[in-house]
C-alpha cells in the first residue's frame, strides 16, 4: 500500500487494532474482576510514566468519578500522581522505587496493581510488580509489543502489537475504555442480582 507521509499515522493505528480486537476479551474480563473485587473493599493501584502515567490516570478518573452513567464511587489511586512522595522517594531511595514504596505502604493481598508501559522494560514499574506479588496483590500491565520484562513479572498482561509509542498508548486507552465499559456492566449485575436476592452483598463504594 502507498501511504502519503500524513495519513501513516492512521494507516499505523489501523493496522494495530487489527491485531489488538484479540485482545478484547482480556479487556473485558479485567473490567469485570475489577468490579467484583473493588465492590468487595478491594482497592486499584496503578503507574505508569509519561504519557502512560496519563493513561493511568484516566482510568483512576473514570473509577472515582464515572465513565458513562451514574453509579457509586470506588477506590482507584494513580501512584505517579502523587508528586511529594515521588520527589521525595526518588530523592531519598532512587527513582527505581518510587512505584514499589507506595505499593508497599498503600497495597494489600486481594488488591491490583495495573501498570501501562510502552516499553515493557520500565525499571521502576517492574520494582512494583515484584513489590505487589511479594505481598498477595494481582498485577496486570498494559506495554508495547511482547515478549518484555514486565509482561514476564506480572500475573497477565495485554501486550499491543505496534513498533511506534503513540500507537500503543492509544490502544492503551481502547483497552481502558474497554475495561471500564465492562466494569459498569458488571457492577450493573451485581447490583440486579443484589435486587433480586436477599442478603446477597451489594456493591459499596471505596473502602
């Protein structure tokens, strides 16, 4: 195919959701988990860096607040958000544990921990996957094209199958949005069954 210079970019994002609706699945079944362990007290953790830590931090918006209709909120913190513990881990500990100290002070077993990452190598984010499985948290991460090192440290990973950054970081967002679609949804049934059934848990809010 002959792509003009200004049309490569959509022509390369075409070609990569190809491959990535295999993915749709994965998305979908995050979505659900997440909705049934955070309605449980469970509680997310996620990082990323640079355009990842905005990826990430979208999908802590959509939890805390809302992705289309109204609903309670639940507990979804963006750990590169916090700016004075950042600085001030990677000024005391090095830059490399600045995911994996917050894991360790704010993560628990039965919580997850997302971790998006063009690369896959990101030495500070596989410090925080090692940290979270250490203390019982699932870690599931967003990269770029498999293998890598952080889809080998995590418990699953949706690896998008783009050789150019801007690509996969928008797929990232797809598979965000995916997941949150398929969280409300599953909250929706949670809360129909709750209807329907007496005494089954409904679904809370943050813990």
């Amino acid at each position: 195919m002959n792509r003009t210079h200004h049309g490569k970019h959509c022509d390369d994002l075409a070609d990569a959701l190809t491959a990535f609706r295999g993915s749709c699945p994965l998305a979908h079944r995050w979505g659900a988990e997440l909705a049934g362990r955070l309605g449980a007290g469970a509680r997310l953790l996620v990082a990323g860096n640079g355009g990842s830590a905005a990826q990430a931090q979208h999908l802590t918006a959509e939890l805390v607040g809302r992705y289309r209709d109204d609903r309670p909120p639940f507990s979804a913190l963006a750990l590169h958000a916090d700016t004075s513990s950042t600085t001030a881990i990677a000024n005391d500990y090095g830059v490399q544990e600045i995911f994996a100290r917050q894991v360790s002070a704010h993560g628990r077993a039965g919580d997850v921990l997302m971790l998006l990452s063009t690369s896959g190598a990101s030495a500070n984010l596989l410090s925080a996957a090692v940290g979270a499985r250490r203390i019982g948290m699932t870690v599931w991460a967003l990269t770029g094209p498999a293998p890598n090192p952080l889809e080998a440290a995590c418990d699953e990973a949706l690896c998008v199958n783009a050789p150019v950054s801007a690509t996969v970081q928008e797929l990232h967002l797809v598979a965000v949005h995916m997941m949150c679609e398929a969280f409300d949804q599953a909250c929706e049934e949670i809360r129909g069954e709750s209807d329907r059934e007496p005494g089954f848990p409904a679904v809370e809010g943050a813990r």
